[in-house]
C-alpha cells in the first residue's frame, strides 16, 4: 500500500508543508482546534520541600539523598563541635 493509496480527509491533502504549517501553529486556520496542553508551573512539592526545608527528612522524602546526608553531616558536626567547646 502506497502513500498515494490512503484516504485523508481534506484538510490534510495539502502536503507535508501544509502540515508541518499546521503542526507549528503558523497556519493561522486550524489554530483554535485540537486540545490545550496548559504550561508547566515549574517545580513540583518534592523539589520545594528539598529547596525550602533544613531537615534531612524533607531531602529525603523528596528524593535529595546527596543533601540530606550533606545536612545530617553538618548537623551532626554542629553539634558535636558545640558539645565540646
């Protein structure tokens, strides 16, 4: 079966520039049809909760091990350091 054999309803007829028109929103007819994809919002609750938080629970639960281990160490170092002195 070749390309020429299928059936495409006339609005797709136009050829690969007619769709890749369509396809970058440069053609200005078919703009207002299809599906609405929202933007992203940016950075999801794990990544906040790693951003925003000092405890090395937040870091984990968000999936940040390198940084909780990195505020445990300097947690833990704190409070040794100030047992002694």
């Amino acid at each position: 079966m070749d390309d020429d054999d299928l059936d495409l309803p006339g609005d797709l007829e136009g050829g690969s520039s007619a769709l890749a028109a369509g396809a970058s929103g440069a053609g200005g007819e078919g703009e207002d049809e299809g599906y609405f994809v929202p933007p992203t919002k940016g950075q999801g609750p794990p990544a906040n909760w790693a951003n925003n938080s000092q405890l090395a629970m937040d870091h984990i639960v968000a999936g940040s091990f390198e940084s909780a281990c990195r505020l445990l160490h300097d947690q833990v170092l704190r409070h040794i350091i100030h047992k002694f002195f």
